[in-house]
C-alpha cells in the first residue's frame, strides 16, 4: 500500500502552489522506489494507474507515463522530428495526472528523450508497415543516423533472444545509432525538453547511456574495440547538448542520466541525478565486492556533487535462474530466499549512502522487457525522513552501515561476515518480524528496524 499522506504534506503542497519537485524532495518517505520503464508484475489486485503511483519516481515513454504521445500524423509520422505532444491528447493526460497524484503526491514523472539509438525502419519496409505510425524513429534516409564506412545504419542495442551470446539481425534489435554530435539534431532534442516542461506535465527528462570514460558508437555491437565516433567526440556532443537544454528549461526541470556505476564529473553542474544501472556480466550471479564498492563510491559521490534537487537511482538485477522464464517464473525467481536477500541489500544500500530512489528488478540479459519488478513488502515500511548522516559505520565496523530515520534504522552489511546490531530497547525487524534488541545481519544483506511497539 501506499504510505500514508499527512496533514503536514497537504500543507506543503499548498504552499509550494503545486510545485512537485521541491515537494517530493521534502515530504517523501523511505525507502523510496522508482520505476525505470517497465511496470510492476506481481500485484494483479492493483490496476495499472495504482502500480505506477506506488512508486515515487518514474521514467518512461510519455505514453506510458499519461497517455500522451509526440505530436506525429500520418503527413509526418516520425516521433523524432516531433517538437510538441500531441494537443488532442493534453487533457486526458492533464486529468490522468490528477488521478496518479492523488494517489502519490510525491510522484516525479521524467520522459526519455532518445538519442544514442532508436527504432529504425528501412525505406522497403516502412512501405509495407501496416499503420502510418510503425515507421522509425528518424527517416530511413535521415542525416541523423549513425552509418558505418558502407553508409550502412548500425545497430545500436538488441536482446540475445535465443542465448547464444552474440547480437545480429536474427535477434530482437532495438535500436539503431543516432549521430547525436549533428546540431540540428541536438536542437529537436532541446525542442522535446521544451515541450515536456511548458506542458505542465512532468518533471524532467531521462537520458541513457550517458558516458564520459568512452565512445559508446560500435561499428558492431558485440565489439566494442572499434567506433564510429571518437570518446572525446562522444563526450563533447554530450556536453553540448546538456547546456542547450539547461539554457531552455526552468531552473526546477529535472535531468536523469544513465551513468551505471560511473562518475560524469563534467556533466555533474547540469545535471540532478545518477540513474545507477547496475551492469553485471552474469545473469545467473549476483554482484561481487569490487562492483559493490564501486556503487557505493559512485552514489556516495552523485548525493555530494550533482546538481540540486538531487534524484539519484540506484537499480540493482537480480539473479537470473530460467534466462526464458515467463511471468509467473519471474515472479517467482525474484522471491527466491538469495533475491530477497539481494532486494534487501540494494535497498539497505541505497537508504545508508543516499537520500535517493531504489529498485530491484531483472537483469536485462533476459529476452524478456528490461527492469520489469515484484513490489515487496519491504518497501511498504515508513521510515519517514533521515536524521542521521549518510554511510556511518556502526561501531566502526568496516562495511558495516546503520543510519537513522524518524521511524526506524536502515541496516547494511558487505563487512566480510555476519554482523550483530544491538538497540537500547526492543525494535520490530521488518523482514524477519522479530521484536528484540539484538539482531544478527548475514554478510551481503540488509535490514530496516522499526522503533514502534511489537503491537
């Protein structure tokens, strides 16, 4: 269930006229849970608008989001050459907004905005589509795609729908590169954010695969040893694009960025927070030392040096058993005794080094839509808000985190070992219910103690 609204945040609502941003910033609870895309698969009691609200953050299609898509007719049915949603369809979304904040007034909604790679459809078969508006992204003869030395398209992204480790046309591609370094093509861009800020709808936008370490144009998408563009290219295109929007927007226009486990040092004055896609190289593993201390720096980072409000998002994959699993398999294996294990650790993480959002979800190895997620139990408990500094060790125990919230601690061990926590009076573990005053915390996990009675 959602927690509860306050008195104290109607109020707050008020007072700020209707300003979100600043609103969520102050008045959420934690844990926090955004949504990256893709939906919530094991709550069928709840209907769609009530598993979006559950969360507090969301990024996705605008469609997805409110039900509104770019302004694009069968005379010009390409969505990036859009530069306005579509006017028929800002009511609806107006009204759909209304509903979800009445459901979660803390609730920020952020649009991708595409331009590392999108769909692409060539000309012989953007004659035989069905509908008008199955076309690409861009015209398949578009100076804003990327081409190789054969003034081929490349494909930018894909899924290994059969397994076999490699990506090609057999497979499911979804998308081809843009050559987001072309100033007109940068310029539709600021044009998108512009629209999605004036339109009143939402908060801010999204952008992927942001990088400042290398290029991230293959010339194939399984070796990386080559690209078409340069790192230095890359990044300057990169920069550029992120100060024509700031010059456009409103000061509160929020940006997310793709960065994994990276730092963007040279972004971080334009930019809100980190979406911290935690990458693994093995579907059926979980994450090692090493990766998780790289988390821990890069987020720890993100919450000192990025630009305020900040809205950092950590997501960390599960473990993978069935790679073709169908829904009621991924369901299942996300409650697996070492997922949950692993959703307490990520989410425990997240609560002792930042003030931000978290999500658990599949790993995007899987054929199967990517950050698709269970919503557990575990993040329905109220903590309300932090009175206690980020990444405090308890007792100075190295790896061994416990921050303080109004209702409650946040618990979190990497120390190497099983770790005892004691408290001056009895407190209620919320995911093994005992009430007590000595706990023990597994290496690798997490948990969120509550000062309230066992009633």
């Amino acid at each position: 269930m959602l927690k509860a609204i306050t008195m104290q945040s109607v109020m707050l609502l008020l007072a700020f006229g209707g300003t979100y941003t600043s609103i969520a910033d102050i008045q959420r609870g934690y844990p926090s849970i955004f949504q990256a895309w893709n939906d919530i698969e094991n709550r069928p009691d709840l209907d769609e608008l009530q598993r979006l609200a559950q969360h507090d953050l969301a990024f996705a299609h605008p469609y997805t989001l409110l039900r509104v898509v770019w302004d694009i007719s069968e005379a010009q049915p390409y969505s990036g050459l859009a530069t306005a949603l579509n006017p028929s369809q800002l009511e609806a979304a107006r009204e759909r907004k209304q509903e979800l904040l009445s459901l979660n007034p803390n609730l920020l909604l952020l649009v991708e905005i595409r331009y590392r790679d999108a769909r692409y459809v060539s000309r012989e078969n953007e004659t035989s589509v069905e509908n008008w508006w199955e076309v690409g992204y861009f015209p398949p003869d578009s100076p804003y795609w990327l081409r190789d030395s054969n003034r081929k398209p490349v494909i930018g992204w894909g899924e290994d729908t059969n397994g076999d480790g490699k990506i090609d046309e057999t497979d499911k591609v979804l998308g081809y590169l843009i050559d987001f370094t072309n100033p007109e093509m940068q310029d539709l861009m600021v044009k998108q954010a512009v629209a999605l800020d004036t339109s009143g709808l939402f908060d801010g936008i999204m952008l992927d695969w942001w990088n400042e370490n290398y290029a991230t144009s293959p010339v194939a998408v399984d070796d990386w040893s080559e690209t078409i563009l340069t790192p230095d290219t890359e990044l300057e295109a990169r920069l550029a694009i992120l100060r024509k929007i700031r010059e456009q927007v409103a000061d509160d226009f929020l940006i997310l960025v793709n960065a994994n486990m990276r730092q963007i040092p040279k972004s971080a004055p334009h930019v809100n927070g980190l979406f911290m896609e935690c990458y693994k190289p093995e579907h059926d593993e979980g994450y090692n030392l090493d990766q998780i201390l790289q988390i821990e720096k890069t987020l720890l980072w993100a919450e000192q040096h990025l630009r305020e409000p900040r809205i950092n998002c950590l997501e960390g994959w599960r473990v993978v058993t069935d790679y073709m699993g169908d829904l009621d398999t991924r369901v299942a294996e996300r409650n697996s005794t070492e997922n949950l294990r692993w959703m307490r650790m990520i989410t425990t993480l997240s609560l002792t080094h930042s003030d931000g959002y978290v999500l658990f979800g599949d790993d995007n190895a899987i054929p199967a839509p990517d950050h698709l997620h269970n919503w557990y139990d575990f993040y329905d408990t109220d903590l309300g808000q932090p009175i206690q500094d980020r990444a405090v060790r308890y007792r100075d125990i190295v790896g061994f985190f416990m921050r303080e919230f109004e209702n409650g601690w946040a618990v979190y061990n990497r120390s190497g070992s099983t770790q005892i926590i004691s408290f001056n009076d009895d407190v209620t573990a919320v995911d093994s219910g005992r009430w007590q005053s000595r706990h023990e915390i597994p290496n690798f996990d997490g948990e969120i103690f509550l000062k309230t009675d066992k009633d």
